[in-house]
C-alpha cells in the first residue's frame, strides 16, 4: 500500500489495488500545533528574546514565522494564488479621496468626489501603490505588516510610507499602554548584528489603541523627529501583537500539505508505473530475412557489431515514423508468410495495445477537495476560479452569474482589511491638515450578466 505522510508522519491518503483511504475531522492535538505554528503572545511574555536591553518577542517557534510562511505560501499554488486574489481584490482599482454628504434610503452612500491636484497626485503615487501592494502582501500572507511613516524635517508632516518587509521586523514587548518598538535587522530569526554588515534598526511603534492620538501628541511636544511605525493587523485571532494569518487553519489541519503532497505522490506513480502502450511481438525469422546473416560474414568480427547498428537505426526509423502528432492514425504495413508444410502463418508482426492498470483519477478528486477546503478558509469562493467541483461535496453552479455573486461577496467582506490598510494613509493626510471629513473609498470593477445589457460596471467602496 502506497501512503502519504505530512511532515510530521501523520497518514492522509492510503491507497492500494484494493482501497483508497484518506485521513478526516480534527486532529486531537488541534489547539497544541496551532500554538506550535504561531505560539500566542500570553505564553511568549515569559520566553522574550533579550537583545541591548531590548524584550524581544519570538514570532513563532524558534522565532522563525515569516520565513516558514513564506515557504508555504509559495509551495502551495492554490494558497499562493488565493491570497494574491485577496491582496488585488482588496486594492480593488485604486484609490479616490471623497466626502460623504449623505445617504440614500438603501443606506449607500452618497459619495462627492473632492477636487484637489495635490491630493490626486498622492493617491496616484507609486509611493501609495508600492505600501499598499506591498503591506496587504505581509498582511495576508503573515498576520500584520509594519508600515514605517517617515516624517519631514520639521517633524510635523508624514511624507513617506515605506513598509517594512515583514521577514525583517520583530516588535519588543508593549509597555501598559501597548506602546512597543519594532526591530529592524537582517538577521532574524538569530538576534540582531550578528553579522558584521547588519545594521539593526530600533524603531518606537505606534500603540494599537489610537495611533493618531499618540502621532498627534509626539508632533505637538516637537519629538516628531524619526520614523515611526504603524503595525497594521488583524485581530481576529486574538494576539496581542503577532497576528494569525487567515490561511493558518488550513494548515493546521493538513489540507495545505495534502496540496502539496498530492501533485509530488502524482509524479512519482507516473515515474515508476509501467509506461508501454504496446508490445510489439517481432519473429526471429523476419531479422533473417531483412539482415542476413551472410551479408556481414564477410566483415570478420566488427560484422556482428555491424548488423547490431542496423537493426538499431532500423527500429529508431520504425519509431519515430509511428509516434507523434503528425504520425496519429498512420498505418503499419507488415508482411508474413504462410508455411507451404503445415499452412501456417509466420514471420507476422503482433501489436498488442497495453492496458494501465494505475488509475489516479481518486487522487486528483482528494487534490480538488483540498483547494477548496484552502479557498473556504481564505473567504474565497472557487467558483472565482472557476474550480467548482461538478458533483459531490464540493458541487456548484459554475456560470457568470454565480461567480459575479461570490466576487460582490468577496468585495463585501474586504471592508474590515480596507479599512486597516487605509490607517498609515489617514495619518498622512491628517498631518498635511486634511480634516475627518475627507474620506477615502476604493474603486472596483464588477462583471455583470449579459441580461443587464452590460459587460462591466464601475462601483466605489
């Protein structure tokens, strides 16, 4: 019996000539390698990394989390692409400052764009489009993405957003009103400069519980003088400081790896399978007739060597004249003889065609099941994809209508992750003397039905 393994040797597809078994339900050990992956910040306050006076907390076993992450992410091309579904839809088509001068009686908005150059020009930005694009990845892919908010040299005005790469960012422990510091090093998940090129950055982060209200009295008291940072999370999971990102559950569980596993268990059964179609039966006599024997008697010992040559570049040219494309449907034409003594039939080619007995149909159905199950945890419909199953479990309407209907969900439920992004950017134009009735909304491109006489609609959200 064939079976794989996850990595940590648990079975989670068995199969043999006889059955096909594969692993269901919920660990018993849930909860003990959830906090294995990503351990929570109350049992990390007494294993803090010590560094210059500093109380660094381990982002996950061994401190190592992103970098893990990372991996996994890109060895998963559902997940990958998934959470790249997410990091666009979220971004929508960019960015438009507003005012909300009302509502109607469905309770939408009522939107009045603002007219201003200079605030056009910054929402336009590749400034706006690189930390946008670059912190949703770390906050999709990791749980949270420091955001560093560069201050001009008087210290009152944010004229940067740079995000940090969260590979390279750990927070110290918050003090009691959840002000902490980033650490900027190269060297994680060893402690900062423990190379000679590093050169660790100490940076203060703004406290999660209003970080205008801490950005606002620094500019006030003239202390506005370095960068900050702005740690933009989730706080779904409940962490204090490192969030979770949303694919972890998927993981956790074992659909990441049977994603993984199932294309690598594939490959090696088509390697090692038995491959023929044919078997094609060739009599002795026939080579007597084409390669007599006393045509190369008279070439001494290399003789042998010389007929071999032949029959090889012979049976090269019958190949390559009956497979390929061009050669699909082309005849073979063989000839026999019939004994004259016994009257039967001899020197005839037999082709036979092979029969596979390997079937890996059930192993892309478990495959199948596992991108979905990838795809629920992410929020998104397959449908989206166009990866509804076509029966079963996992069965769905595939048409336009029905993926223009997850996609307007998806849309819907971006609106918590918008406005989390957002954050750097309020405190930017806050500090520029945009007041809080200038607004930021996202536009979107919605597919529609043929029978709205439409292919795309433009929508702001």
């Amino acid at each position: 019996m064939d079976i794989l393994f996850n990595n940590e040797a648990t079975p989670l597809m068995m199969q043999s000539s006889a059955v096909f078994g594969e692993s269901t339900g919920r660990p018993d050990n849930y909860e003990v390698r959830k906090r294995d992956i990503l351990a929570p910040f109350e049992s990390l306050q007494t294993t803090y990394l010590e560094w210059q006076g500093h109380r660094i907390l381990p982002w996950g076993p061994d401190n190592d989390f992103p970098r893990r992450a990372a991996k996994v992410v890109g060895e998963t091309s559902v997940l990958n692409t998934g959470l790249r579904f997410l990091r666009n839809l979220t971004l929508g088509q960019g960015l438009f400052a507003c005012r909300v001068t009302g509502y109607d009686e469905r309770g939408n908005e009522q939107l009045q764009p603002i007219d201003d150059p200079q605030l056009t020009a910054l929402l336009g930005s590749r400034m706006v489009r690189r930390f946008t694009e670059t912190a949703s990845r770390d906050y999709f892919k990791m749980g949270c993405s420091p955001v560093e908010l560069i201050p001009d040299a008087t210290g009152q005005r944010i004229i940067g957003l740079n995000p940090i790469n969260a590979l390279y960012a750990r927070q110290t422990v918050p003090d009691a009103v959840g002000r902490s510091k980033c650490i900027v090093s190269g060297c994680w998940p060893s402690l900062p400069a423990t190379v000679e090129s590093d050169t660790p950055r100490v940076l203060d982060t703004l406290m999660d519980y209003d970080p205008q209200l801490e950005y606002d009295t620094r500019r006030l008291k003239g202390t506005l003088k370095q960068p900050l940072v702005c740690l933009l999370r989730d706080s779904w999971s409940n962490h204090d400081v490192y969030a979770e990102p949303v694919w972890l559950p998927a993981y956790v569980l074992g659909w990441v790896d049977i994603a993984q596993q199932v294309p690598k268990f594939l490959k090696k059964a088509y390697q090692n399978q038995i491959t023929w179609k044919w078997h094609v039966q060739i009599p002795y006599s026939f080579w007597d007739r084409r390669f007599p024997l006393q045509d190369y008697s008279n070439l001494g010992a290399s003789g042998v060597e010389k007929r071999k040559a032949d029959i090889q570049k012979y049976m090269d040219d019958m190949e390559r004249n009956l497979t390929g494309v061009e050669n699909a449907e082309k005849p073979l034409m063989t000839m026999y003889a019939v004994n004259e003594a016994n009257g039967k039939v001899e020197e005839e080619w037999k082709i036979q065609a092979l029969d596979n007995k390997y079937k890996g149909g059930e192993n892309l159905v478990t495959s199948a099941a596992a991108n979905s199950e990838i795809l629920f945890t992410l929020g998104v419909n397959p449908n989206v994809f166009g990866a509804g199953m076509p029966g079963g479990t996992y069965a769905g309407n595939q048409g336009g209508s029905n993926i223009s209907e997850a996609f307007l969900v998806n849309i819907a439920n971006a609106w918590v992750d918008r406005q989390n992004l957002l954050d750097p950017i309020y405190l930017m134009l806050r500090s520029w003397g945009y007041g809080d009735d200038v607004q930021l909304r996202y536009r979107n491109t919605i597919l529609t039905t043929l029978d709205t006489g439409a292919g795309t609609q433009k929508t702001l959200s």
